[in-house]
C-alpha cells in the first residue's frame, strides 16, 4: 500500500469513527482545485474510490482551514458584517475563498485587498483606499449586502453574483454553469455553509432605474415578472 493510500485509509477510519454511524459505506476521494482534500460517500466523475469504511457518516468533507491571520481581522469582520446584517461566517469564508486573508492580494483581473474589490466597485462604494482593511471590509460587505437583497437573500446566488457577475446570473437565471463559480460556492459552502435556494419558484423582474436596467428575483409573483427555473443546487 503507498503512503498516500494509507494516508487516507487512516483518514476515513478516523471518520468512521468520529461520526454518527449511519451505514456501511465507499468512500470516494478527489481534491478540490484550492487543493482541499474531499472524502464523500457520493461518487463524482473524476474522483478515485479508495476502499469501504464500516458506520461512515455521508457525506464527509474537509476542508481547508482558515488563514492563521484570519484572527486579525476579525473585530472589522464583526463589525461590518452586523452593521449590515450579513452572516459573519459568510463574510469569513468569502475573505478566505477570495484572498485567504491577504490584504494586499491583487488578481490578475485587477481585484483588489480582502475581498478582492473591482475598481469600478470600489468606487461607487467610497473605498478610496481598497488595500485598508477597514475600508475594503466596509466594500466588500456592502455589496455582498446589495446582493442578497437583489436575489432575496438566496446566498448560492448572491455568491454566484460576486464571483461572476450580476450579468452572468441574469443571463441564466440561477447559479452560472461555470466551473469557477461552481467552486467557489462550493468552497464558501464548505467553510460556512450556504443556504439552500427557496423550494418555492423564483421570479425575475427587470425594472429601469436612471436609465439603467436593474434585475431583481424574487419567490412572490406579480403582474411584470418572469418565472425562473429553480436555482441549481451545489451539492
């Protein structure tokens, strides 16, 4: 047996045995693309079954830990995410999923700071200086905020709206079928766990403001609104 098999042979019986014991299982094992080892007890294309594990709990998942130097931040992360109402442990994993925490973390797109700012965002936010902590915090928690009122609250697309776009979800009407935003859900989703899209169908309405068109959903009808299919669900 390699050393990685029997690294995650001990793996499993540890989660064999830390776990409520459900049924026998197989466990499957892949590695997300931010390196996080997955082990689940629902196959997935491309993962490799390792071996049975007795009373294993499904699904199983780990998941990377937090940056040591999430501690820092965290009297501006309670700060801001009350202010505006927003589940702390969203905005801790939104930080980690974008920057793990780096405040000076700069993307190839030209994102900016913790929560990985666009120019244009940080502008119409008043973020004047988007590598401040402070400042980029207050940003960032204020769109992820505008964005679970524009999508009621429903956080997959939220979410799917920060990582891809607003256009994006508008164009399909629920999370995009891109990779990267599928994963990046799916890594938040991890940390701090996301709240399922509504049973009930959602609504799109299309509205103009200042000569701007403005896209909403909502789960209560009217008149002018469009229903939508479900919001697919990252499982």
């Amino acid at each position: 047996m390699s050393c990685k098999s029997f690294r995650l042979l001990v793996l499993a019986t540890l989660f064999g045995a830390v776990w409520p014991a459900a049924a026998d299982a197989q466990i499957y094992s892949w590695r997300d693309p931010d390196g996080s080892l997955v082990l689940s007890t629902t196959p997935k294309i491309g993962a490799t079954r390792t071996f049975a594990v007795a009373n294993a709990a499904s699904p199983v998942r780990s998941t990377r830990p937090y940056s040591p130097r999430s501690q820092t931040f965290e009297p501006l992360i309670a700060e801001y995410s009350a202010a505006h109402d927003v589940r702390v442990d969203l905005v801790r994993a939104v930080i980690q999923a974008e920057s793990a925490f780096n405040p000076l973390a700069r993307s190839v797109k030209g994102a900016m700071g913790l929560m990985q700012l666009m120019p244009a965002t940080a502008a119409e936010l008043g973020v004047r200086d988007p590598y401040d902590p402070a400042q980029n915090i207050r940003g960032g928690v204020t769109y992820l905020k505008s964005l679970l009122l524009q999508y009621s609250n429903n956080e997959e697309l939220a979410l799917a709206a920060y990582n891809a776009g607003p256009g994006a979800v508008k164009k399909y009407g629920a999370v995009p079928p891109y990779r990267e935003t599928r994963n990046y859900i799916a890594r938040i989703k991890g940390n701090a766990g996301v709240a399922k899209a509504p049973a009930k169908a959602l609504y799109r309405k299309v509205a103009v403001v200042d000569g701007h068109e403005v896209v909403t959903f909502s789960s209560i009808p009217s008149p002018e609104a469009i229903k939508v299919q479900r919001p697919r669900i990252i499982q």
